[in-house]
C-alpha cells in the first residue's frame, strides 16, 4: 500500500512568498501567519496579511476553526499557483494564534534563519 509523506510547513513570513522566492514553488508546504483581512463563509477564501503582503488562504478543509477578521491566524498547508501568478495557500491545519508578539514572531524567523545559515555552512566545512 502506498502511502502518502506529508511535509511539514516551512516557516516563512508572507513577505517571503515573492514569485522570485524560493518558497514560491508549487505544492510547496508552508507555515504563515498573519491578521485576518477578509473571510467569505461561501467560498471558504480567506485573505491574511503582514504588513503590505497579502496571501489568500483556502479554508475549505478546516473544521471547528471560527474566523474574526483582525485575529492573527497560522496556517499550515500547500501552495497552489494559479494562472495569474497569484499564490493561493491550501490550508490543512489552522488555529488562531491571537496574543502572539509579530514583532518578537519574525525577529525569532531571522534568528532562525541565521542559524540554519551558519549550521549548513559548519557542516559543509
């Protein structure tokens, strides 16, 4: 039987997800978060932001998760490119993170990063 390897989500900022970005790939799994701009119950198509970066997210797979537009959202899921260029996150995990420090969140993501940097760079050595 085969079976299916769920990645986990990459951590990224949504200022990251830039056609030129690396995590700007099909299918790519991803984790973000940002403050609930716009919600559609019909759709299911949520819009997050971070500051000027926008990203629409698919929530039509999410149950018991309620949706209050300026609570702060993590999302765990693919991307998905569409025709436009337009990156669209199809969300498999999400949960209201309201409370949490954005500013202390990406400032922990560069620190993150800088380590990963240096671990690969010391191993590579």
């Amino acid at each position: 039987m085969a079976s299916l390897e769920v990645k986990s989500g990459a951590l990224v900022s949504l200022q990251d997800l830039r056609p030129s970005s690396p995590f700007f790939k099909q299918g790519t799994s991803l984790r973000i978060i940002g403050k609930l701009h716009e919600y559609s119950f019909e759709t299911g198509l949520a819009t997050v932001i971070d500051g000027n970066d926008i990203l629409k997210v698919n929530t039509e797979h999410l149950r018991d998760l309620s949706f209050q537009v300026g609570s702060v959202y993590q999302f765990i899921g693919e991307l998905l490119i569409q025709h436009d260029n337009e990156g669209v996150l199809q969300a498999r995990v999400g949960r209201n993170v309201d409370g949490i420090d954005l500013n202390l969140y990406h400032q922990s993501l560069l620190l993150l990063r800088q380590f990963q940097a240096n671990h690969l760079n010391n191993s590579a050595n």
